[in-house]
C-alpha cells in the first residue's frame, strides 16, 4: 500500500497505549482551513516535539464517505469540497470512542480510486488528539468536541500553488484536471463553507511564513494538559 508523504505525517502519531486508562479529559484540538493551507505543515510544528504516544493526529481525510457503489466515472464527479462528502457520524463516533479510551480501526482512504481502501488503521487514545481537515469546522456537533479550535489561513493564490504541486506530484492529478477541480468546486466551496468557519475559531494562523508566536501559544496548551 502506498502512502503519499501527508498521509505517512498523519498515520505516523497513531499509536497503542494501555485502554485502562482514563481519558476523560483528553485534549481535542481541530484545525481546519482551506485546501493548499498548510494544516499538515502546521500539525507538524506543533506536534514534532511532543514524544511519542503523547499525541495522536487524525485527518479528515481518512473519511470521506465509501463510494463503493458508485463507478469510478462516477466517483470522480463527486464535490470532494463538500461538507456533504465527509462521514461526519462516523468521525464523530470515532472521537467520543477514543475519548473514552477506547482504541477506533480508522478508514484509509485512496485519493488515486477516490474511494476508501479494504484496510484500516488501529487508532489509540493519547492525551491529546488533534484533527485536521478543511471541512472539520463546519459540521457542529465535530466542533462541539473541540476544546481548541484553529483556522489556518492562507493567501489564495498560494493555496493554489500548493494545491497543484501536492495534486500533480502525490494524487496523480493533471494541470488542467487541478485547475478545473479549483475553479469549478474548491474555490466555490471554500467560499461558501470553510471561509466562514474563521469565526468559530479561537486561534488564526497566518501560514503565508512560519508563526512561530501562534505555534508556541498551542504547544503550551498541550505541554500543559500533558503534564
């Protein structure tokens, strides 16, 4: 099975910890922000430090809906950049298991067949858990569970340059496919869902450079849970 380099970043903080114990008050944190953001770049900088097991990072990605009745040209037609798209009832199970202390078998996705994979990642509670995704601010029974809320924010232009390079080289997407995929659904959805979702945030990340200020102001809040 091959793994792009954001979803080995996000399979990497899944771990196996003990089930007995109690994680009643693990720290959730969401991060959302447009596609081409920099969300990964920004879960890297602040996770990076913490050892091993201390922190599990879950992507929204890992769950967009199973497609498996639909054909592939028809899979391909689906609005990725919909809310719509995302199985918010099984994240949020997912969620309040690992909250519980119980471990979750995470759905892998496959960006190439647009669909989910047959297999699963077993998924432990830690701490703190972060999760990631452009859409994971819109759906509020999701935002309910996070103790911390973060947008990311990126310049358009420069989310459309990391979109390409991240489309073109990982996801086996050509320039015109990109450029029409952003035209036609990912600029109007972000407009319409994501944009607004700044203002559930308790925390804005300029990601046009490296912040090191907001980065910091995060590590502190999961130093602190974790000690």
């Amino acid at each position: 099975m091959h793994f792009s380099s954001r979803e080995k970043l996000l399979n990497s903080h899944s771990h196996f910890l003990p089930l007995q114990l109690n994680y009643q008050n693990m720290l959730i944190i969401g991060i959302g922000g447009g596609t081409g953001s920099g969300k990964t770049t920004v879960v890297d900088q602040i996770v990076s430090d913490f050892p091993d097991g201390q922190v599990t990072v879950i992507s929204q990605d890992a769950y967009y809906k199973d497609l498996s009745h639909l054909e592939m040209k028809d899979r391909v037609q689906v609005n990725f950049d919909h809310p719509n798209a995302i199985d918010f009832p099984l994240m949020c199970e997912h969620l309040k298991e690992l909250k519980e202390g119980r471990s979750v078998l995470q759905p892998v996705y496959s960006f190439v067949a647009h669909n989910r994979t047959e297999e699963t990642i077993l998924t432990s509670p830690t701490k703190v858990l972060v999760v990631e995704g452009i859409l994971i601010l819109t759906d509020p029974t999701i935002r309910d569970l996070f103790d911390i809320k973060v947008f990311v924010h990126a310049d358009s232009d420069e989310r459309l340059i990391r979109r390409l390079k991240r489309d073109i080289a990982e996801r086996g997407r050509d320039l015109n496919e990109v450029l029409n995929r952003y035209q036609t659904t990912l600029k109007p959805m972000h407009q319409q869902f994501i944009e607004p979702t700044k203002e559930f945030a308790d925390i804005i990340i300029p990601n046009n450079r490296y912040n090191n200020v907001a980065i910091d102001i995060v590590r502190t809040i999961i130093n602190d849970r974790l000690t």
